[in-house]
C-alpha cells in the first residue's frame, strides 16, 4: 500500500514543480517588462489580443504549435535511446524540399494521393538526412552533436544551392521552388490562415509515436537505452539498431513538418523557411524530459509565447529578444527545478521533525 503512495505523490510533486517552474518564469518575465516601463494592463491585454482575440489568431497559433511538436518530438525521441538528434532543422529543410518537389514534379494524381505521396517525400528526406549523422555516430563512434550540427548547415547549403539555380521558380527574386500543384495542397482550416488539415496527420502522428511509446517494446528499448546502454545490452537489446530506427522516426517527424509548412503555409520550398525551429524543439524536449504529454503542454506554451510577442512588438515596440529571454528563463527554471523542489521538501521535512521533537 505504501508504494503507490509514495508513487502518487512524486506524480503530484513533479506536476507541481513544473507547473510552478512555468508560472514563476511569467511572473519574472512581466516584471522586467514593468521594470522596462511598460504597464502590465497593456502587456497582458496585448498578448491576450495577438493569440485569442480571434479564431484567425488562435488558428496561427495552432499552426505554429504543431510544426513545434513535430520537431520537438524528432529530437525526444532519439534523446529517450541514448542518441543526440540536434539536426532538426537540416532534416526539415530536406523533407520539405523533397516535398516541394514531389508536390510540383508529380501530376494527374487525385488530391488525396498526391498529398499523401508529398507528405512521404518528406518523410522520407527527413529520415535519410537522420540516417547519415546516425550511421556516422554507430558505425564510426563519431560524436553525433556535432555531426547533426554539420548537417544542419550543409542542408542550408545544398536546398539553397538548389533553390537559386536548377529548381528557382522562373522570374523570382528570392530563393525558392515553383509553386506546388493545387491538388497537392493541404486544405486550410480558417481561410487567409497557415492552419491547414495538416493538423490531422499530425495528430495522427502524435497518438502513433504515444502508442510505440507507451505500448511497444520499441519504446521500452528506448527507454532502457536511454537510462543504462550497458544494462540493455546484457538484456538483449540490439543497440545499435534501435539507436538508428530512432534516428530514422525522429528524421521522418522534422521531414513532416518540413512537409506540412510546404503543403498547408507556403506551398513551395522557401530557405530557411523553418527559422531555426529545430532548436526549439530540442530545448522542449530537454524541458519535458522527452515525454510525449509533456512536449505537448511546452509546445502550446511556447506557441502562445511567440505569438504573443508579435502583439507585444507590433502594438507595444517590445524588442524581439525578449521572447528569447523568457524563453531561457523558462528553459532555466524548469530545467533546475527538480533539485530546487528537493530543497524545498527537505528543508519542510526537517522543520516538521524538529517541531515534534520540541
């Protein structure tokens, strides 16, 4: 009987760590606004106005919450097998290019199949990218931070190299494809808006990599990987293949959200369209500890964050590297607030034994 207790109040203590972690990083952020002179009223109602005050802003801030899932989960998932995948944005950049070609190349095929071939472009160019850093890391014992950093830049250089020479659109002044076929769009849930039916394949998406997480002995590989590589082997558990089907699933998640930005925002492959949301991703799954339902709550709170900036700047003239301020203090606080709440615990408990002893 005493363990599930024990169990269900470490549960509740987690929960409440990091829900005070996030509330308390907002209070510090308001306050350096005020200190900055600027009324919290306006602050509050600016931000409130930029994400709520209608269903075409809260649509793009749903747009923006699910390209951020996406990626933050590529990263979590190789994090939970013992394997870094810093290379979100690379593996965006190349699904989403493959995309944008699949999408204008590809004609004659009805809209549900042409989407779904798109989509698998993607995926599939998110996936290869992965599978070089990871067969690099496996094969090689090359550091793969570093790896999947290099090729974040050397997607930059090759889609760019792309999109200015052999695929420009003809007669434009900026860097980027053709646009695709109107039967290769994705469908946009509120006109004028980048929400598109995108989010059903992410969501999808979502629920199926929960499953192989909750459910799989895939994700209990992973899980074991992560928390003692040497213990999982004298387990039976195939290291190296699991840490590279892991690459590969979290390239194919960057490649997906590489494609939804192509089929459902921009419908062509623009550079650096992605805006360096990769890192985004890795940071949630830092915060969230890789758990999907965690990532979820983070990515909705970053999503509203970053459109609350544009009310604040555009309405306010708050400068752009505020929502990269609060966005570390949050990363700060969540990310020590495990040993801050075990202070706190322990400093209650000795206080309650002294006072039985007094």
């Amino acid at each position: 009987m005493k363990a599930p207790h024990i169990v269900r109040r470490k549960i509740v203590q987690h929960a409440l760590s990091f829900v005070s972690a996030i509330i308390l990083a907002l209070v510090i952020g308001l306050a350096m606004l005020a200190l900055d002179g600027f009324a919290l009223k306006d602050v509050i109602n600016s931000a409130f106005s930029s994400t709520f005050a209608s269903s075409f802003r809260f649509a793009n801030m749903v747009s923006r919450m699910i390209i951020i899932i996406l990626v933050a989960l590529a990263a979590a998932i190789p994090f939970k097998a013992g394997i870094w995948n810093i290379g979100g944005d690379g593996q965006l950049a190349v699904g989403g290019f493959l995309t944008a070609l699949a999408g204008f190349y590809i004609i004659g095929l009805p809209p549900v199949f042409h989407v779904s071939l798109a989509i698998l472009a993607g995926m599939f160019g998110g996936a290869l990218w992965a599978s070089i850093s990871a067969y690099i890391r496996l094969k090689f014992n090359a550091n793969e931070i570093v790896t999947t950093i290099m090729m974040n830049y050397l997607a930059v250089l090759l889609t760019g190299y792309l999109v200015n020479y052999p695929f420009r659109a003809p007669g434009s002044s900026n860097a980027e494809t053709s646009l695709i076929r109107e039967s290769a769009m994705l469908t946009r849930m509120l006109p004028l808006s980048n929400l598109s039916s995108g989010m059903y394949v992410v969501l999808a998406a979502f629920l199926i990599i929960c499953f192989i997480d909750w459910k799989t002995s895939w994700g209990y590989e992973w899980r074991v990987l992560g928390a003692n590589d040497e213990f999982a082997r004298y387990g039976g558990v195939k290291d190296k293949r699991m840490r590279f089907l892991s690459m590969i699933i979290g390239g194919a998640l960057a490649g997906l959200a590489g494609a939804i930005l192509v089929l459902g925002v921009n419908h062509k492959y623009m550079l650096g369209m992605g805006g360096g949301v990769g890192f985004t991703g890795v940071l949630i799954a830092l915060i969230a500890a890789n758990s999907p339902i965690l990532i979820l709550i983070v990515s909705m709170i970053f999503a509203i964050l970053q459109s609350g900036m544009i009310g604040l700047e555009s309405k306010l003239g708050v400068a752009t590297e505020y929502s990269s301020i609060l966005q570390s203090v949050i990363i700060l606080l969540v990310i020590t607030r495990s040993q801050a709440w075990s202070s706190i615990s322990n400093l209650l408990t000795r206080r309650s034994l002294h006072g039985k002893h007094d």
